[in-house]
C-alpha cells in the first residue's frame, strides 16, 4: 500500500519557488549559501552574509550534518525486477545504515582501495529531515522534510559475504556517501527523472514517479515509529536498475532533473595496513559478492550494458 501515491495533492516541500542551498569551502571557511534563480546572475551562489560567488569555483562540502544516515535497500520497481524478479521486493520496507563519516561532497574523491575488486554505484535520492520527527502518519511526514539532493550510495561489494547482515564495510566506509550539490525544495520530486552516468554515459535512468515504490513519506512514517529522527538526518532512497562495479579513473555523476547533478571520481587507494597482518575478514570474490556487484544483465535495459562497457574506455577523456 502506497498510502495516497501518487499524489493528489503536493506537499508543500514540493511546491515552488524552487530553492537551492549549498554549502561551500572558502578561504579554509565553510559558507551556505543559496543558489539565485533568475536574472543575471541566475547560478551563482549568493552565501547568507550577501557576497555573491561562483560555486564553480569553490570546493563543495556534504550540504548536511546528519546524526544518521539510514538507507532503504530496494524502493524502485526495476531494481526489485533486476534482483528479485518481481514488482515489490518484500511486503514492507527493510533498511540498514552508514555512519555519517562516509559523507563527500560534490566533486570529491571516492576511494577504492587495492584490495577491493568491486566498488559499486547506486545514483539515489536522499530525504534531509527538518526538524524533530517521532510518531508521524503518512501524510504529515512531509512536513519533517527539509528537502531533497542527488547521492551516491556507493558499495564496497567485496565485504557482504561477511558484512550482508548490517552493510558496514559495505556500505559505511569512508567517502562511500557523495551528497549535493545542495539541498532542493520547491520541486514536484515524483515528476523528475534519475540518471546515473559513468563517464559521461547513461547507466542508470528511471522515472522517480513510475518506479516509486515507496514514498519518503512511508518511509518516515515507518521509521519515525520507533526511531526519533532529528534535524539534518538523511534517508536514502534506493536506486534503480543496474548497479555494477567502476574503475579508479572513473567519473561517476547523479543526476535528477529539477535536482541537479552531483559527480565524483573514483580514487586508487593502497589496501589497509593492517589488512598485510591478517587482520578481519578479507574481501572476498564469491558467487554471492559477484551476485549483487555483476548484477543479472538479462533483465535490464541493453542501452545501460552498452554505455557501461563503452564508458570503461573513455575514463581518461573524462
């Protein structure tokens, strides 16, 4: 049950003028700042003591600061398709969660260390909290809702053998969690479309309002039953179809219309010292690992294989 989705009427999170907040790195100082719309100046920053900049320029930090960070695993039908060969994965929704240290900004670096073989991307949407959230229906969760940003839920496949149960590793490592490049309000969210690029080429592209299977505002309403949500907290919102693994030299962007569009680069790290001592479990390249990262090619669109296997070559053009 959808609970009124699709909707009949928008919240008002969703509803115009449409308002873009980011927080920029200047001069070793972080500044917010709100995106000005129209005019002249219409893309430029203007940061909340009146300077105007170009946010181009500048370092982009995450545009939140969350107590946590929960994550939803499958809410797109063609995801629930791809991997469980079915419309809806399971009858109410599961989740597990990344520490905050996992959060990037726009235009970071995304480490790959050198004894993972398969790091992931998984272009999402993130819900920010607004203010304390506990014990809410449905249909006023949307008012705990600050507004939403494009993500990045990227994944270290190579620990779920060991980690599937609550995705730490998985999930949680450092710089696994790019964010922004600012928080939107003001956009009809089930209008917009996501797209993954790697590269430069369409990897992942779905219709938020055709494939949604359950709304931000379920999910808070769920979640908020036992789990008092607080101001700058994140909820990501799955990803669709074809997730599959990227190179170091690779640049992986998230885009949603109305949204923006969100990029990082994939870093070669060395493998962790203590991983030459032995120490924990060792990532592994099982069926199980290969499963999830390799995903199941029969059952998505030829145009996503095609431009994930051509995008392998155009890393150093990008």
């Amino acid at each position: 049950m959808n609970f009124d989705f699709p909707l009949e009427e928008l919240p008002a999170v969703m509803r115009g003028p449409r308002v873009e907040r980011r927080r920029l790195l200047i001069g070793g100082s972080a500044f917010w700042g709100t995106i000005i719309e129209n005019g002249a100046d219409a893309g430029q920053l203007r940061l909340d003591d009146g300077r105007v900049v170009d946010p181009h320029l500048h370092a982009h930090l995450p545009p939140v600061n969350p107590s946590k960070i929960i994550a939803i695993h499958i809410s797109y039908s063609s995801r629930s398709f791809e991997t469980r060969n079915k419309p809806k994965p399971t009858e109410t929704p599961t989740y597990f969660t990344k520490p905050p240290t996992a959060l990037n900004g726009h235009g970071g670096q995304i480490l790959k260390p050198a004894d993972v073989k398969y790091l992931n991307y998984e272009g999402e949407y993130a819900v920010v909290i607004s203010k304390t959230c506990r014990n809410v229906l449905p249909d006023e969760a949307w008012d705990y809702i600050e507004g939403f940003c494009p993500a990045l839920d990227m994944g270290l496949q190579d620990f779920r053998d060991t980690d599937q149960g609550s995705m730490l590793r998985v999930k949680g490592a450092d710089t696994l969690l790019p964010i922004g490049p600012g928080i939107v309000r003001g956009v009809d969210l089930f209008a917009q479309t996501l797209r993954t690029y790697r590269n430069g080429l369409v990897v992942q592209e779905a219709h938020i309002g055709d494939e949604t299977i359950w709304g931000p505002h379920y999910v808070i309403a769920d979640l908020a039953r036992h789990i008092t949500l607080v101001a700058g907290d994140v909820i990501l919102m799955g990803t669709p179809c074809h997730s599959r693994s990227v190179d170091p030299g690779d640049l992986v962007e998230c885009e949603i219309t109305g949204l923006g569009r969100l990029a990082g680069r994939v870093t070669a790290i060395d493998a962790p010292r203590a991983a030459a001592l032995g120490v924990g479990h060792a990532p592994t390249d099982s069926a199980e690992v290969r499963r999830v990262a390799l995903g199941f090619d029969e059952r998505v669109p030829e145009r996503f294989k095609d431009n994930y296997r051509r995008a392998a070559a155009l890393k150093d053009q990008a």
